[in-house]
C-alpha cells in the first residue's frame, strides 16, 4: 500500500468488517488488478477471470463479520481467488458434463432475466450521471468507461490520486442511491468491475 493511503489493509478490513462501503471500494481499487492477473493467468478465460473476482469480492462482503480475525489481508485475498478459482473450474467441468441435459427455456429465461437486471442497472446508472457534478462525472467515466487507473485520471485532469478514489467512491455512492433495493448488491459488483 502507497504512503498517500489513509488505512492499512488492516484497517481497511477493520472498516469493511463494520460495514464501510469507501473502505470496501478502496479495497477493491487496490487489490482487484492484481487478484485478476492471478485468475486470469489460472483460467485462461477474460470472462472466467470476471465472473470469479465477482465472487471473490461478492462473498468478502458478505462474509464481512470474519474480516477482523484476518491477520495477513494481501495474502488472505490471494489464497481465496485461488480457491474460487478451482472452484470455477471444478464447476465449468461439471456444467460442461451436463451441458446437454439443459432445457433450452430454461437457459433462454435466465439470460432474459440477466438482461432485464442489466437494463436497470444501466438506467440507474444514466439517472445518476445527469445529476452528478460535471467533475465527478467526468472520473466515473474516465475510470468505467475508459478503465483508466485513478493515477492516470488523477495526471489527466491534474487532481490528486485521493481526491480521484474519492469522487470515484462518491459517484457510486450516487448511483447505489438510484438503484431498487433488490439490486443493490449485483449492481455494486457490477459498477465495481465495469
């Protein structure tokens, strides 16, 4: 962890364990790069790697109350996207032994009821940005939009790395706000990854 950060990853998990949503985004800024590049590099697979770094960070939260007893966080966090990483690939051998046994409808239904929660997320999304400072809208789309790092933005638009993190965490926060409270959770991992 960098000097300018206010909390050690301790502290960080400290925080998360009592419900902190900023201190659960910084982490999430902080480690979600290099857990990718540990499952991409098991998987092989850019979709793979997503869907298992949503469980890793959907099951740290809500796993959240354990956090204080973790001693060693960076490690902590590799070793679980490690784990859901073999779990992923124990569950994709097993989907792929049943694949043919799978109703069409079912499968068809699934993927409408993903697409119906992705439209509300997106309009959730566009609903908070009309209503966002300029500023702050302009890093929410530098940093999903573009994928760039909260350094880059922060050199582009001559702004402090935490000033950037911060109007980042606040954004979200602004579109958590428009969000219907069945999709809270999906949404934050969605909005964390694009």
């Amino acid at each position: 962890m960098s000097s300018n950060q206010p909390y050690s990853e301790k502290d960080l998990f400290l925080r998360i364990a009592e419900g902190n949503e900023t201190a659960f985004a910084t982490l999430f800024n902080l480690y979600s790069t290099p857990l990718a590049t540990i499952a991409l590099r098991m998987l092989h697979s850019g979709p793979a790697k997503q869907e298992v770094m949503q469980e890793v960070f959907i099951k740290l939260w809500l796993n959240r109350d354990r956090l204080k007893e973790v001693q060693h966080p960076g490690a902590w966090l590799r070793k679980i996207t490690i784990h859901e990483c073999l779990q992923y690939l124990r569950k994709t051998s097993l989907y792929n032994s049943k694949l043919e046994s799978l109703e069409p409808e079912g499968t068809s239904f699934n993927h409408a009821l993903h697409a119906i929660s992705v439209k509300e997320i997106q309009l959730a999304v566009k609903q908070a940005l009309e209503v966002m400072p300029s500023q702050r809208r302009a890093i929410y789309e530098l940093s999903r939009g573009k994928g760039m790092a909260t350094k880059e933005i922060a050199a582009q638009l001559g702004l402090s790395d935490g000033y950037v993190r911060n109007a980042i965490s606040a954004a979200l926060s602004t579109i958590r706000s428009f969000l219907p409270d069945s999709l809270q959770l999906p949404a934050i991992i969605f909005l964390l990854f694009f």
